[in-house]
C-alpha cells in the first residue's frame, strides 16, 4: 500500500506546470493546451504570478531561471537579476548616514531585471507571440482575481503606513480608502493598462521577434522607464531606517539592461548532477552541502530522524558559513568554487561535523582569501543582531509585511524544463510608481556598506541573491526541476527535499508533504542581517522524540505549527517520457497541474 499524500503526484505524458498559486498553474497548462512549450508557459504563469501573488513578485523585480532546451540539448541560466545603479556608490550611502542599506523605499532599488528575462526566454526559447502569453495576466489584472487573504492582510497592515508615507501605493492598493477583504475580487487597471500599451506599441511591429524586442524597449527605453524616471526624480520616502531618501536609479540605468544567459554550475551526487545558478547567488552553497554530505550515509538515517537532521543542519552552517565570506558577483571578484567544491577542502571541513550542535559561524579559510575572511568575519560581529531576526518566507511567526518568492516548474511532451525563482517588486518593497501599477525592488539591501569585500556595493554590480531555483540530470539527463520561495531558506528546504527524494525512495509530493525544518544561524541576507546562533524551525509534525534529541545535541529549537514551512513545487521527466508534478500543502496557494 502506497503512503497517503495530502496530494497526488501528477502523472501524463503532454506536459506539467507547477507552481505557487492554481490561478497561474492552469494558465501555464492553457498555453501548453494552445501550442506553447514550456518556455511560453512559464512565461504566462510568471507574468500571472505578479497579479495574483503581489506581496511575493511583480514587474520591478527579479528573476533567475534554470532552463533546459531540447533544441540545444543544453542547460543553462538565465541571469534576470539586474545589478545596481551607476549612483549606487558606499560613499553616497553612507552620506545618508546608513551603516546598513534598508530592507525598502527606494535607496534598496537595483535595475528591475524581471521583464526583461521573461522577453529573453519568450523570444529566443518560445515559439508564441507576445499577445498570447500576455493576454491572461493582463485580463486578471483588468477583470479581477479572488484576493488571497495574505495579500489583503499585508495591505490592510500597511494602510496607514501608505496613507502617511506612500500615496501612491495607498492609491494602488486601498482605492476609495478602503482595503480589500479576504477572497474579494481585487484589479490593478493601471497595471493592465501598462501591458496593453506595451503590447499595442509592440505590435506596430513586424515579426514576433521584433515585436518582443519592442517590448523590451518599451520598459527599459521607452514610456515604462520615462514614467520611473520621473517619479524618481522628485520622489523622497520613508523606509526601514526610519528617514526618508531618494533613488539613485535613473534613466540611462534603465536603458543600459539587458538580461543574458551564462552556465550553471555544477556537482555530482548519488548519479545525479545538480545545476544551479553561479555565485552572485545562494546556490552553490546547496552544492556545497552536497559535498560535505556525501561523505556520510544518509540513506542509512531515517530521514524524520533526529541524526538526519543534525548532519543536515551542521553542514548548512558550513556552506552557508562560507557563503558570507566568498560569493557575490564574479564580474567584480574572484569568488574559488573550485576549491569550496573540491574533495580535499570538503574532507578536511566535514571532520567540524560532531555529534553536538555547533553554536559558531565557521567559514573555511581558502589560501589567499585570509583576510577577507578576517574582515568579513569583523563585519558580521559588529553588524548582526541575535534578537530580531528577520528571513524572508511568509510564514505565520513573521510579520505579514515582509516579502518573499514565487516559483514555477514546467516541462513539456518535447522535455524542455523550466525552473524559475522570481521575485522582488513586492507592494510592500518600495512605492507604486504612478500610472504604472507597479513598484521597484528592494533587492540591493544584500550588500555590504564594507569596502572591499565580495558583496560590498558598488555601481553595476549584481546582489548576491537569495533566488535559486535547481534543475538535476540524472546520468547526464535532464530529468528534475524544483524550488521554493523562501530567502534563505530556498536551499534549505530543497536540500532536504532533495536528499529525501534521492535517499530514500519517495515519490514527489511525499517529499514535499514530509515535515521540514530550517536553520536561521547564519546571517540573513535581508535587513537587518541579524542571526541566531543554532537555532533550527521545526514543524511538529516531528515526532516529540525527535525534537527532544535535537536539543540534547545542542540545538535550539522553535516550533513551527505542521504545514507551516516551506512552498516547494517540483516536476520530473522520466526517461520513458512520463511526466510527473507536485506541488506542496502549505498555505493551501501552490497546485500542479498536467496531463
């Protein structure tokens, strides 16, 4: 008898899209019942994502994706994480009289990348016009969508702050005054209105091609950019340091974007080779985990267990440890994933792993890196806080303010696979700009006011961002696509999905239905970068025992309310052309639909 899952895993043969809401879920299985691929799919559910989840995404923000394309018989990244501003210099932030960036307004703003990466995988990877996979999102925005009682909630927290300090979201997100209820049927006409005026100058056009690009052009050069650059110029607000500033983003940042496409990178695991984004993402610190955790028998641990637990926290806080002192964009430092990967440094750092829970952050010292470590380390003492930590994922012990991610999965009958972790641009991240519907992001609080360091701020630098979705091959294969929202928690809660899909033969959604847990040790990436030294979030849905053993190891442990942590969404592709999908329980939004 099979064990019970709170959802089947989907199974057929023409195509899956999973994702964090069932509203953008079906429109990416609409575009596939029309034709589309995955790539036009993920396109139109990603665009849909920005109405129906506004508080996770939107179009000021960002995105990352892992793509395998049949045609080319090849992985790849498509990097849409947009670096900062030519003005985005330390000395003018410090001016400010900031020490840390803040968690929103619009000091926290790099280039919006978001549009411009769904019209690179629409135009080089697709094959529909831009009309076809547009059309639903603007028609949710127009017509209306039923609410989630999360975004209602967020904005009737914010009403005040929004009437006070940003009118122009208050305006957007509490017409007539009054915020909407849980479930009511919510529009956004101006963000209609943006895409129907991006899609008409679009087609005066000739060719799909030409029209796509005329939509980039339209956001980043055309009256899209005109309309943030001139709310820019005047606007000065109000944000988590608790004094107004103004943007340094302007109109020639907007102009010079464009999104591209780099390799990922790579390790080898059980058979599997997993692929995520480079360094100037959290990513590799998943492959990094892989690493140290190879070296033990997972499969022999129950993987509900208090020692799988432990060996899975312990090596996190290596990798992430190690996250702090060497990532960050490698267009502006020299960040050794050869040696983080490397099976000597991996031998020497796994012998850390004891049968207690460590309480210090322990990075590994990689020869010439010494005193960038130092001076990282010096940063992280001086700066972070024990008391008030704050992660991204929109669960119930955080305030409903906070943004977080949305994620999709989708593969097609023709086995091209998409994983994509946008975000950013949340209502909640920076004002509306006017007459767009849209706000910017806040995504520039991941670096450092720190000289000299892998993610200090600097101009044309990308953040190292939390974002990181994962596509696996399975002897050289492409066969598996996951991810989650989620912050710092993205690999975590993947990690362990992963090791539990792999270790211990579970199909899909009974990996993602199993009872997750997280550590907040390390440093959080958003404002105000606090920690808290071995503290591990565990739903109760562990037995009583298992958590009682934890904490004889050492580990503090908060408990999470079961089906409570984590978002995770997944497909795969079998070798024989099965399709499969799941789509996690937790907080009743994510489906997956196929056939």
């Amino acid at each position: 008898m099979s064990a019970f899952t709170t959802r089947p895993e989907i199974l057929g043969r023409f195509g899956v899209v999973t994702s964090t809401h069932w509203i953008a879920s079906a429109v990416g299985m609409k575009i596939l019942e029309q034709g589309g691929n995955a790539f036009d799919a993920a396109v139109a559910t990603g665009l849909v994502l920005q109405v129906v989840e506004p508080h996770l995404n939107g179009p000021g923000g960002d995105m990352p994706a892992i793509i395998y394309s049949r045609a080319k018989n090849k992985v790849e990244v498509i990097c849409a994480q947009a670096p900062t501003p030519a003005g985005a210099t330390i000395e003018h932030y410090k001016a400010e009289g900031l020490d840390v960036i803040p968690g929103d307004g619009l000091l926290a703003t790099v280039i919006p990348g978001a549009w411009d990466g769904w019209m690179l995988m629409l135009r080089d990877y697709g094959r529909l016009t831009l009309r076809e996979v547009l059309e639903p999102a603007i028609y949710y925005a127009e017509q209306g969508h039923p609410v989630l009682p999360r975004v209602a909630a967020t904005i009737a927290g914010l009403a005040e702050f929004f009437r006070a300090e940003w009118p122009t979201s208050y305006a957007t997100w509490l017409p007539g005054g009054v915020a909407p209820a849980p479930w009511s049927n919510v529009t956004n006409p101006d963000l209609a209105r943006t895409w129907t005026r991006i899609l008409a100058e679009a087609e005066s056009k000739d060719g799909r091609e030409a029209q796509i690009d005329a939509a980039r052009d339209a956001f980043y050069r055309g009256f899209v950019a005109e309309k943030i650059a001139g709310y820019l110029e005047t606007a000065e607000v109000m944000d988590a340091s608790g004094k107004r500033h103004r943007a340094v983003l302007t109109a020639d940042d907007l102009a010079g974007y464009a999104a591209h496409v780099e390799e990922p990178l790579t390790y080898d695991y059980q058979g599997w080779t997993v692929a995520k984004c480079g360094p100037w993402n959290q990513g590799p610190v998943f492959l990094q985990a892989l690493a140290l955790l190879k070296g033990f028998d997972l499969g022999a641990m129950d993987p509900m267990g208090a020692d799988f637990i432990h060996h899975v926290v312990e090596a996190k806080k290596l990798a992430y440890a190690d996250r702090e002192v060497y990532y960050g964009d490698p267009n502006f430092a020299t960040v050794p994933m050869d040696v983080l990967l490397s099976d000597d440094y991996n031998d020497a750092r796994r012998k850390l792993i004891g049968t207690t829970a460590s309480m210090d952050l322990r990075p590994g010292i990689v020869p010439g890196y010494e005193d960038q470590a130092a001076r990282t380390m010096a940063l992280l003492d001086s700066l972070s806080r024990t008391d008030q930590a704050v992660y991204e994922p929109t669960m119930a012990h955080l305030s409903e303010k906070k943004g977080d991610t949305v994620h999709i999965d989708v593969i097609d009958n023709e086995g091209n696979m998409v994983s994509v972790t946008p975000s950013g641009g949340w209502l909640q991240s920076s004002p509306s700009i006017p007459g767009l519907g849209f706000c910017l992001n806040s995504r520039a609080q991941m670096f450092w006011l720190e000289p000299g360091l892998p993610t200090s701020l600097e101009p044309g630098k990308r953040p190292r961002t939390t974002l990181t979705p994962s596509l696996a091959l399975k002897d050289g294969v492409p066969q598996l696509s996951f991810g989650t929202p989620g912050g710092d928690q993205q690999d975590q809660w993947q990690l362990v999905f992963f090791l539990r899909y792999v270790h211990h033969n579970m199909n899909l959604q009974e990996a993602i239905d199993a009872p997750l847990f997280h550590s907040s040790h390390f440093p959080s990436s958003f404002f105000p970068r606090s920690r808290e030294p071995g503290m591990i979030m565990a739903e109760t849905s562990f037995p009583a025992e298992v958590l009682k053993d934890l904490r004889a190891r050492g580990h503090r442990i908060t408990e999470a309310e079961p089906w409570t942590v984590g978002r995770m969404t997944a497909a795969r592709r079998d070798p024989d052309g099965l399709l499969r999908a799941a789509a996690t329980p937790r907080l009743m939004q994510a489906y997956a639909v196929g056939r």
